[in-house]
C-alpha cells in the first residue's frame, strides 16, 4: 500500500516536472524505464505510468524546447530508415492485426529515442543521460547482486518486470550498464561516487551470474574484454580477469555451472540448444521465401508451423529474427545502425583525446562504444532487437557524435586563428594576396 502510494506521488512529481522542464521529465522516463521503480510494488497498483511522463514531456518539448533543441535527422537516418522499413514489413505481414501492435512498441521506443537525441546537445547533458542510466541498472545490479549473496545463488534470478523480467534480458540489461558505471567511475573526483558505481558494477556481474544465462555468461566475458582493452592496466586486469573466471569455474554457484557446462556439447545435447537450431532453419526457411519484407513483425511464431514441422518456439537470435520477420533489407538495415555507431564513436574516441578539452567526451564515446559491443553479443543467442535501452544508446550516441564533431571544429578554428595570430607581418600580408 505505501510503495503504491510512493509509487503514484514519484510519477505526479515526474510528470509536472517534465511539463516545466522536458530534460528533466525525460531523465525522469529513463529512471522509470530501465530502473522499474513501479515493479516494486503490487500489481494492483500499477497503470501504464511511462505513457504519462512521455506524454508529458512530449508536450513540453514542442511547446517550451523545441526552439533552442530542434529536431534534427543527421546521426538518426540509419533509425529513422529502419522505423519506415518496420511499417512497411507491418503493412504487408501474413497477419498484419498480429504485426501493428509490435510495431508500436517499437514506435513508442523510437519517438522517445528521437526525443532523446534532440535533447542530448551538450556535455552536461549527455553527462545526465548516462549517470541516469548507470544509475538505473546499477541499483539493480546492487539489489540483486545482495540478495544473490545472502541466499548462495539458491535459485535462478529473474528481473524487476518489462523487458527485463526474463533471466537472458535481465543479464543483457545489467551487462550494459557494467560499461557505463565502470567507466563513469573512472573520471568522476568523488571517491564515493567511484567506488559506488564500481560496487554497482559488481553487484551486476553477479546477477548475471545468479541469472545462470549461457548469454549472459558470453556478454559479462564481452564487458570483460572492453574494460581490459581500453584500460591502463591491461596486464594486471588480464591476469585478474582469467583469476575471477577459474575461481568462477571452481567455487562459482552450483546451478550456473552445471548450464555453463553444456555450452560445448549444446548443439547435440541440450534441448534449448537444440530447439534453437531448429528455429534458426526455421527463419531460413522464411527468409528465402520472403528475402524483401520478411512474414511481419511479431509473425514468426504464428507462421512457423508452415516452414517446419518442430515445435513452435522462438528464434532466440536477433540476426535471424529480423532476416524471418523484416527479410534481408530490414536486418542489414538494423546492422548498419550499430555497427555505424560503433565505428563512429571509435573514431571520434581517437580524435576528442587528442585534445584536453574533449577528454570528457572522449571517455562519453568509449561507453557508448561499449555499450553497443556489449549488446550485440549475446543477441546472437537471444532476440531482443526491440531492447528499448539500445535505441536509447543509438540516439546518444547521435547527438554526441554531433557535440564532439562541433568541439572538434571549435578547436581547430582556435588553434588557426592561434597560428595566424603568431605569424610575422609579412607572411601574412603575402598569404592575404
């Protein structure tokens, strides 16, 4: 009853705010998406309470900030193409009633991802943005995380609710927020903020340990790799890196090693492994008979039947999934978004560090960076390509390719006009003529 009542003030709260302010009302939709506060409580007291505060800060956005933060499509094409491209698979589904309503939830991920990237147009911002996030999952990480020690690992842990109340979404979700907490930790000046967001980060590699998911298991070893990679000190995390996996493999929990085990002989054994496959030949099946737009978003379940004589069952691979529902165009197009970004952010990652003043944003691209590598390694062995937490990384990653392209140009205007300004009279005059 009073969580219910908390509950119901925290989204008043949110949604006046975000009528006065939309940046602060969308940091506000963040926290309630991906920190599900509202999972806290009873069912009996839930309503679709994000509708509200997105809503609200919609309407506060065209009415007070569209001005000073305009709507833009450079950085956002790739999604913007890709949204199209959904109606367009939705429209010509087998069963179209089945694809509508999966299209709008993509439809309500993209337009608050759009938001998204029309407000993150400054360093402080995006700063937001990501301690928002960090936070969200963190807190997750760190509840979890406790009461995965204090019960032993006894049973397989499940997320707060959403999509992240299945175990391999759950491990997806906290092996995402491992990078940003990580790496916002690093250049933060306050020791209590460090070492909490390195606890929270812990706390979430246990989770996703206590989820027991073989997914799970290949992401948190992806968020390993990019720690060790961008850091200074490879070779002592290296060596601590293969201590915590052979201390895992050792005296790890009982029931996460014995699913880890099965990874090897999977294919031959083990029958989630070997349904998947079944499913995966499936959407080849589907994809060579509809190689343009696929059977429709949401379709392949209903549609399989036709395509094998297996149990139905879901593909559990985002590549397949999309090539079987969206065909060839729409998994290519899904690809570029993110691959894109991540080559974008590399780059710019190299260049922003080259110059004191962009060090900030360089460390902003690394966590994007990882972030992104991070997802797409285990959606090879699960489908969440309609994870919303992505999008919303897609979009930031958009406007601060933006704001470090911007600092970038700044700084060479300064540094010319810097050089002009230190050139004797005469090689002036004769560069003039």
């Amino acid at each position: 009853m009073l969580r219910g009542i908390l509950l119901y003030v925290l989204v008043v709260v949110a949604v006046i705010t975000a009528l006065i302010n939309p940046f602060n009302g969308l940091l506000f939709y963040l926290w309630f998406s991906f920190g599900r506060p509202g999972d806290f409580v009873w069912p009996d007291f839930l309503f679709d309470y994000e509708v509200w505060i997105a809503g609200a800060t919609l309407l506060s956005y065209f009415l007070n900030e569209m001005a000073r933060s305009p709507l833009r499509v450079k950085g956002m094409l790739p999604m913007l193409v890709l949204w199209f491209w959904f109606a367009v698979t939705s429209v010509t589904a087998q069963m179209p009633l089945i694809a509508f309503p999966k299209l709008w939830e993509y439809s309500r991920g993209f337009i608050m991802a759009y938001l998204t990237f029309a407000l993150a147009n400054s360093e402080k911002r995006i700063r937001a943005i990501l301690y928002v996030l960090g936070i969200s999952l963190g807190f997750l990480g760190a509840k979890g995380g406790y009461d995965a020690v204090t019960t032993g690992f006894a049973n397989s842990m499940k997320g707060p609710g959403g999509m992240m109340q299945e175990q391999n979404e759950y491990a997806l979700a906290l092996n995402m927020g491992i990078p940003i907490l990580v790496w916002l930790a690093k250049d933060d000046p306050r020791w209590w903020v460090r070492w909490g967001f390195r606890g929270m980060a812990a706390g979430c590699a246990l989770v996703v340990i206590g989820t027991r998911s073989r997914s799970g298991l290949l992401g948190l070893l992806m968020a390993g790799i990019l720690l060790t990679i961008f850091s200074q000190h490879k070779l002592l995390l290296s060596v601590g890196g293969i201590v915590c996996l052979a201390g895992l493999l050792l005296f790890g929990p009982q029931g996460a090693i014995e699913r880890y085990k099965t990874i090897p002989t999977a294919a031959e054994a083990d029958p989630s492994a070997i349904g998947r496959l079944q499913a995966w030949k499936a959407a080849i099946r589907m994809t060579k008979a509809h190689p343009i737009r696929g059977v429709g978003l949401r379709n392949f379940m209903y549609v399989f039947p036709q395509y094998s004589s297996d149990p139905p069952r879901v593909t559990h691979n985002a590549i397949f999934d999309l090539l079987s529902e969206t065909g060839i165009p729409g998994c290519l197009m899904f690809l570029v978004m993110i691959t894109s970004a991540i080559g974008e952010m590399f780059f710019l990652r190299l260049k922003a560090l080259a110059h004191p003043e962009t060090k900030q944003l360089a460390t902003f691209c690394q966590i994007v960076l990882g972030v992104l590598a991070v997802y797409l390694v285990p959606n090879m062995f699960i489908n969440r390509q309609d994870f919303d937490l992505m999008y919303q990384i897609v979009a930031v990653e958009a406007g601060l390719a933006i704001l470090v392209q911007q600092r970038l140009a700044t700084h060479r205007e300064e540094a010319s006009v810097m050089i002009e300004a230190q050139m004797p009279l005469w090689l002036r005059a004769e560069q003039e003529q």
